[in-house]
C-alpha cells in the first residue's frame, strides 16, 4: 500500500503546483466560496489551503486518505457525466505518501472538528479540535522522503510560477470563489468572489488590462460562450494569457487555442497574443475529460461546431458588432 501510493504520487504528483491543483479542486468540489492558499519556498516547504466547503465528515477523514476513496462517483455510468473536479480518489494519498500532512476539518457549525496527522502515508494522530467549518490542508516538506523527485525541483520562482499560473486559471474559472494567493508572506492574488470575471481579470492581469476587455455572449444548441477578450490594442508577446474554462474547468484544446488566435491573427501580427477568459458551457456529456490524468487536454464530440462558434464569435466582437 506505502509503494503503491508513492508510485501513483509520482504519477498525480510531479511538483508543488500539482498539490495545489488537487487541494483547490478539492476546495471547489466541497462547495468552498472561500479558498485561502498559502506558499513557503515555492511550495517546497509548505503548501496550505483553507476553504469553507463541506468539510469531511469524522468518519471519512482516515478514509479519504485510502487509495481509491473518493466519495465522488456512485456508479460506473457517472464516469462520463462528471461534474466534479476530482473523481479518482488519488490525491490524497499521493500527497500524504509523500509528504507532512497536518488536515483540520469540520463539517458542521458546533465548532467541533478533526486533525489528522500523517507522514510518509503513516498515521501520526487523529483526534478532536476545535474548528469552523471547512477544510484546512497543511502539505509541509513535499518529497522530504522522496530524494530523487526533489532533486528535479526548479528554482522557488519556477516553482511558484506554476502555482500562482494555477490559481490565476481557477480564480477566472470561478468568479464566485474569493481567492487568495500568499507566497512568504506576500499576497499575490485577492479576488472577491462576487461573480464579477471582470474583477478577477483586473486581481490577475491589472486593471489597465481588465478595462480593455470585451464582453463575450453567444449560444447555439449545443455550447454557450461567455467570459472577456482583450481589445487589438492590448495584447501581450506570449500566449499565457488564454485561459479557457469548459463547464468550471480550466481546459486545453489546441482546436478552441487555434480558433482564438485565427480570430485575432486576421487583425494581429502573428506574434501578439490576447488576453482571453473564455467560458464554454455544454452538456458534460459532450465532453470527454477523461484524455489524460491531468484532465487539462479534454475532447469535443462536436469540436469542429464549437470551433466555427468561437471563431465566429470572437470575430465579430473585435469587429465591434457585438457591443
Ligand atoms: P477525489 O477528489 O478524486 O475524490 P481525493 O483524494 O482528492 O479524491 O479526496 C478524497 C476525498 O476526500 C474526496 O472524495 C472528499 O470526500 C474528501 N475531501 C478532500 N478534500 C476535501 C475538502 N477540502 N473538503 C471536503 N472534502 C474533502
Ligand atoms: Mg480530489
């Protein structure tokens, strides 16, 4: 069990900002409007994410960090309708074999709640505390035991760069969530959580860059597209700055990427790239997520009509005839 968690770490978890997107899908999952994540040392020396979901009930909290124990699918068939983030019941596991775990977390208001302890994938402690309601995930000393997969570890700022790019994408992919992002004691990220993606974009890219973007609203029978683009004029010499969210998940698919530039490439030079929030929303069962265990490159069953949507779309509201 110790081995076959550490090798299905090495799979789920390849550096701090893979523990950092397992605890916030995990966050997200429990319903949290509240998500507080804070940073040592690129995440090498801790990683911490407050929310105020669900919390796991006293009974579960062991249980979670079993293999295979996600309280996420009742059946075969809810393999391909999935709505929530994680579904495979690996994460914690994989954090906690490889790492210091401390985990708080209550699921009712009486103020009541748990501490797990756990090292190694060995239980430390387990006993009452008192707690709000909610989850609080301590990750400290990632791949203490694991010297090897340290070793690959790039500088703190490498290391942040891909947390801090981790939760920019989810903070646009849920405007209703207040976000916070703190590295050694600084905030980086700070969003309301009032729905505005506007705000986010402002809490992200500046608020230069968020008053010179443009609104997005279309549908037809199958997709809907909501979210902001940035005007011509405000582009940036990198791509980074597409992010695209499908049904509450940020997403890569090369088609939709493609049909993005092509709309902006007819007004661009080749080498300036937009901002773009993109929202996508369709029938799950249109999707298929399952590609690759990142679940970040998903699949289409009608991509060449969501393609001709987004182009078309986009086109037209850099062209002004949306506005
Ligand atoms: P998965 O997310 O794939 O179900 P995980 O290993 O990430 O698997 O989590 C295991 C289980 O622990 C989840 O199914 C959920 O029931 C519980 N859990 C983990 N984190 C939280 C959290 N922040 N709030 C509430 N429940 C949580
Ligand atoms: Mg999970």
């Amino acid at each position: 069990e110790h081995v076959a968690n550490q090798i299905a770490a090495g799979e789920v978890i390849e550096r701090p900002s893979s523990v950092v997107k397992e605890l916030v899908e995990n966050s997200l999952d429990a319903g949290s409007s509240r998500i507080a994540v804070t940073v040592e040392e690129g995440g090498l020396q801790l990683i911490r994410v407050t929310d105020n979901g669900s919390g796991i009930e006293t009974d579960d909290c062991e249980v979670a960090f079993y293999r295979h124990a996600t309280s996420k699918i009742g059946s075969g068939k809810d393999l391909f309708q999935i709505r929530t983030l994680g579904f495979r019941g690996e994460a914690l596991p994989s954090i906690a074999a490889v790492a210091k775990v401390n985990c708080v977390t209550a699921s009712s208001a009486d103020g009541l709640g748990r501490k797990l302890v756990i090292e190694g994938g060995t239980v430390r402690s387990f006993q009452e505390t008192a707690a709000s309601r909610g989850t609080d995930m301590a990750v400290k000393e990632l791949f203490y035991n694991t010297p090897a997969r340290l070793k690959y570890m790039k500088t703190i700022q490498t290391e942040l760069g891909h947390i801090s790019d981790y939760l920019y994408r989810s903070a646009m992919a849920h405007p209703h969530v207040a976000f916070t992002l703190k590295h050694n004691g600084n905030v980086l990220l700070q969003t309301l959580g009032n729905g505005d993606l506007r705000q986010v974009v402002a809490a992200v890219y500046g608020t230069t860059v968020a008053k010179a973007m443009l609104p997005v609203k279309a549908e037809d029978a199958d997709y809907t597209l909501g979210g902001y683009i940035s005007r011509p004029d405000m582009t940036r010499s990198n791509r980074q700055g597409i992010t695209i969210v499908m049904n509450g998940r940020t997403i890569r698919n090369y088609a939709v990427s493609n049909a993005i530039l092509n709309a902006y490439h007819t007004l661009l030079p080749i080498n300036r790239f937009p901002v773009v929030a993109l929202h996508i929303g369709m029938d799950p069962e249109l999707v298929d997520v399952n590609v690759h265990p990142a679940k970040l490159e998903v699949r289409f069953s009608k991509e060449q009509e969501l393609v001709r949507l987004v182009e078309e779309q986009l086109r037209a509201v850099l062209r002004g005839e949306v506005l």
